[in-house]
C-alpha cells in the first residue's frame, strides 16, 4: 500500500458537516483521509486497512473517543490518537492522554494548530515504525546486542543476549555485565573503555565471561561509544559473540606448535650427537688404521 506525502488519517465524529469538512481540508494539505460517523465502523476499517493517524471527537453516541482509541490501540499499537474535545469536556480529554492519545485539539480550532498537531503525530509515527524495524532488526541477530551506561549499567539487551546469559530481559536491565565477567579480569575491561572516545568512538575486544552453567567463556564485542550532535557522550552501543570454541581450538594449536617445537629440538639434538658420534667413530678408525700399520 503506497503512503501519501503527509499519511493516512481517519477521522471519526458523528457531525457529518465537521467530518466532511475535516476530510475536505486535510486532503488538501496533503493527507489521505478517510472519514466515518461512528466508532464501530471505524474499527471495522482498521481491521481491514492501515492507519498512521486517528482524529476522533470525544463526545460521541454508543461508542466515545476514548473506548475507540483504547480498542483502536489493541489493534494497532503502532496508531497515534489525537481528541477533538469542547472546553467543557478537556478533564474527559486528559483522562484519553492516559489511555494513549497522543494529544488533543480544542473546540473551535484553527486548521494551522491541527495541522501542527498532525505533523508532530506523524513524526512519533514514524518514529515508532523505525523503532519497531530497529528492534525487529536486532532481536533477529544471532549476535549479542545491548547498550549500556557507564560501569556496564544495561540499557538494552536483545533476545540472543538474553538466551546466553539464561536470564529474562527485566533482570538485566538495570544492572551491570560486569558481574558476568571474573573479578580478575575487571581491570583490563575497565580499561579498555577508557581508550574509547570521540576521536576513536569504536574498539574491540575479547575478554572472559561466567556464562549461565558457571563455565568460563570467551566474547569478542565491538564496543561503539554515542556521542549527541553537542559531542556529549550518551551510552555504549556493543555487538558481540561467542569465541569459546575458537579460543580453546586457538589453545590447543598453540600446545601442538609447542609439542612440535620440543620435538623438533630434540630431533635436532638427536642428530647433531649423531653425527659427532659418527665423527668421533670415524676418528677411532682413523687411529686404529695408524695403530695396525705400526704394529706390521
């Protein structure tokens, strides 16, 4: 389905005049409306199409604006709700903030408010869609993703991250990787994070962890440092994955090289006490030819 420039909206009030006139307008500046008269159908809609946008009067016969909004939001969570309310009703109106709108516009209003109310809707639409594709992106990775303060102080953790660890997501959030890695090996992971700043944002690093059976592992991490437009950092952003097995084949390589090493030294010794023996043979024999030519 192909987006107009400014979004799909639909409206809901049970004014025919205001409802026409609403979808009249906004088409104009560029929205694809879609008008009803009623909750009930407008559910119906929903269930059928896609909406970025709901703009719906609060005052409303067998179904409000915010038992819409509520059962709109179950169905698409992604919608953002803005009220149409008159001044007697704005207590009403906050209550629907509560519920989930996104704001609410006053009885009468001027296209150029609505219109700047409606463009801040779509920009937290947007916003939630890319959040949504962002998160759906990293819980799909394989690797471990999370972001963090500081001391290791979780801020995100993905799925994957979660599995490794054997832990659920509200009992990382909050607290510090840095219990997940030996206590004498603290130091050298501290450190590391010192080294990384604006001018080089992005490092890598292997270092042990505890993992959820109390066997001791190994993690590579890309650690990438996020700095705001003002240059202030904000968090850590690191992506990372199990190297164990490589680490212990790594291990067990260097003990070959060294076996080889001992062995081939020992080859070469060997042989080198061969050949002075084979001299040392040859020189007797040179004595004894001297010895026999003396005694004829």
């Amino acid at each position: 389905m192909i987006k107009s420039k400014s979004g799909r909206l639909m409206i809901v009030d049970d004014e025919i005049d205001l409802l026409t006139s609403l979808c009249d307008i906004l088409s104009e500046i560029g929205y694809e409306t879609v008008g009803f008269t009623s909750g009930k159908d407008a559910l119906k809609a929903l269930k059928e199409r896609d909406f970025d946008l709901l703009l719906t009067d609060l005052m409303m016969p067998e179904m409000d604006g915010i038992a819409l909004l509520r059962a709109a939001l179950e169905m698409d969570p992604h919608l953002v709700g803005i009220i149409i309310t008159g001044q007697g009703t704005i207590h009403t109106a906050v209550e629907a903030i509560k519920v989930g709108a996104f704001d609410y516009v006053l009885k009468p209003f001027r296209l150029k408010s609505l219109d700047m109310t409606l463009t801040r809707a779509m920009r937290l639409h947007q916003l939630k869609e890319s959040e949504e594709k962002y998160r759906s992106i990293v819980e799909d990775q394989t690797e471990l993703v999370c972001r963090f303060l500081p001391g290791g102080l979780l801020t995100f953790v993905n799925e994957a991250y979660c599995r490794y660890f054997g832990k659920k997501r509200e009992e990382l959030l909050g607290n510090s990787f840095m219990k997940f890695i030996p206590d004498e090996d603290h130091e050298q992971v501290e450190r590391h994070f010192m080294f990384i700043n604006r001018e080089n944002p992005v490092a890598n690093h292997e270092h042990r962890v505890i993992s959820h059976n109390g066997e001791i592992c190994w993690q590579q991490w890309t650690n990438r440092a996020i700095f705001d437009k003002h240059g202030n950092f904000i968090e850590f952003q690191a992506v990372g994955c199990d190297i164990t097995e490589r680490k212990l084949m790594g291990e067990e390589l260097r003990k070959r090289v060294e076996e080889l090493e001992k062995f081939y030294d020992m080859a070469v010794s060997r042989e080198l006490k061969m050949k002075e023996m084979k001299n040392e043979i040859e020189s007797l024999k040179v004595e004894l030819s001297k010895y026999k030519k003396d005694e004829g």
